[in-house]
C-alpha cells in the first residue's frame, strides 16, 4: 500500500523531486516608455525569461498599441492607469496564485498603489527601481525624445500642479510634492496624497501592503532626474523647505505608521539597494546578481 501511494503521488507531481514553477513576474515601465521597447522593457523581458527557464512575465501595456501606451504614461490619470492594470491582472489566468512585480521609475509607485488597492492576485514582492514613493519636487531632464514634452509639463507644473484640471490630465502633476505647500498637496493631489496615507488611515491599504514577503526600493545614487532622489527609498524633503532630505525613518509617515513600513521595516520586509548610476542607468550584471535573487 505504501508503495502504491507513492507512485500515485510521482504520477501527481508531488514526488520529492518535483520543481517548483517559477513565480509570474509583471513589470510596468517608466515616463516616455512603453511596454515592449526592445531596448528597455522588451530586453528586460528577455533577460528574466533567458535566466528564470519557464517564468511568465507580464509587461503592462495601458492602451491598445505602443504610441498609446507612451502617451498614456504622461496623460492618463493614474487611479484610471492603476484601474485598468487590476483588472488586466484579475483576468490573467497565469497570476490567480500570486505574483512579483517590479516597477520602473513611476512604474515603481504605481505598483504599490496596484498592491494597495487589488490584493487579488495576491503581489508577493515588489521591487521598485528608482520609484518616486515621496514623490517629486522639480523636473531637471526626460528621457530621450520626449524633452520637448517635458518642457511643457515643466511649465504647466509651475503655473498649477495642484489644479484640478492638471491633476486629472497630467500623469506628473499626480506625485507631484511641494514641501512649500504641503497642505495644498494633502488636500489636491489626486494619486500621491492618497496612497501615502496624507488625508488619512485606509486601513485596508496598509493591510494589502504589509501583505507583500518583500518590498525591495533601488536608488540611483549618481541620479540627475528624481528630485530629491531619496524619494526613491520613501525618503524626502524635511517639511516646510527642500534643502535638507530625511530618510524614511524619520518621516511622519514612518513613525507614525501609517503604511506599516515601520512594522515591514522591523520584520525586514523592506530592502533598500543602491546602485551607482544616474537614472535607471544599470549593468545586465548588477540587474543578474542583485534583482534576479528576488524573483526565485
């Protein structure tokens, strides 16, 4: 009887030596990209798929071709953005048993807003490369040809981020966070200020989050195009002027706890990396021996 059960178990894949399958993986790219790039979001596909035999990997695309997907990267509202990826992943028959997930630049606190708000299917670890979880507070450069759109978003920042129509129009002015004017931020800012706990405790957002096995940040620590660039690890200006910085743990939302980043942080959820580079700028190397750990 013994050895009957054990064949039947062999037969069923349950045997010892059966392989685990690999964990889906869903990446969202950054301001100006878009899913499939051959040169950025398409070759980080390639690297997963060739290292990780096997895996499934979605890259979000937010419209029904490329140059949309592009566009909608700087003026698809974002909770409308965020939305539409739940319910991309809800119907995707090869993530109903959970997923990682990992977010390029903005991608990164998008991803998290995904985790927050949809916890199902269940995200297990979120790696963020150069995500802007505070937010920003100045514009210095795009990446490549979309400089002259950048222009414009730079001075219609400038006239009124926190209007009502630049919020619902303009992808930036979202995560957009002046330390000069932080109640107008609490009170307009339409993405950022919500996911951030800023109005107050949604307490099923912190539950969702404090959910993830893993919630893993990656600063660039030569970067020219996040402003200040320890949003990155969740960190920011000290209130009321944007000179000095502080980390995550001395921000109100840390010690407060309004996402439970400060239990996470205790239980070692949270990994912070730093990588020397300017903005997403990283070795297939660093990206192989450093990240790659986190989806096996």
């Amino acid at each position: 009887m013994a050895a009957l059960r054990a064949a039947v178990l062999g037969l069923l894949g349950l045997g010892l030596g059966c392989a685990a399958a690999a964990v889906p993986l869903v990446i969202w790219h950054g301001m100006g990209d878009s899913c499939c790039n051959p040169q950025s979001m398409g070759y980080i596909k390639k690297i997963v798929e060739n290292k990780i035999p096997g895996i499934y990997v979605l890259s979000l695309k937010i419209g029904s071709n490329l140059i949309q997907d592009m566009e909608n990267s700087f003026f698809m509202n974002v909770n409308d953005q965020v939305r539409e990826v739940c319910s991309q992943l809800a119907k995707d028959p090869h993530l109903q048993g959970g997923y990682n997930a990992m977010g390029f630049s903005q991608g990164g606190q998008f991803l998290r807003a995904v985790a927050q708000r949809c916890p199902s299917p269940p995200m297990l670890t979120l790696i963020s490369v150069g995500g802007q979880h505070q937010g920003v507070y100045g514009f210095p450069r795009c990446p490549g040809e979309s400089s002259h759109i950048c222009d414009w978003i730079r001075k219609t920042l400038d006239l009124g981020a926190y209007t009502q129509a630049v919020q619902e129009h303009l992808v930036q002015a979202e995560y957009w966070h002046d330390p000069l004017k932080e109640e107008d931020y609490r009170k307009n800012s339409i993405f950022l200020a919500d996911i951030n706990q800023e109005r107050g405790i949604n307490e099923t957002y912190k539950k969702n989050l404090m959910a993830l096995k893993k919630f893993v940040m990656v600063k660039f620590l030569n970067d020219t195009m996040v402003d200040p660039p320890i949003s990155e690890w969740f960190g920011f200006y000290k209130p009321g002027q944007a000179k000095e910085t502080i980390p995550l743990q001395e921000t109100s939302l840390y010690t407060e706890d309004r996402l439970g980043l400060q239990q996470m942080d205790k239980a070692a959820k949270l990994v912070f990396l730093g990588v020397e580079g300017d903005h997403l700028h990283f070795t297939e190397e660093w990206f192989d021996s450093t990240l790659l750990p986190f989806l096996q």
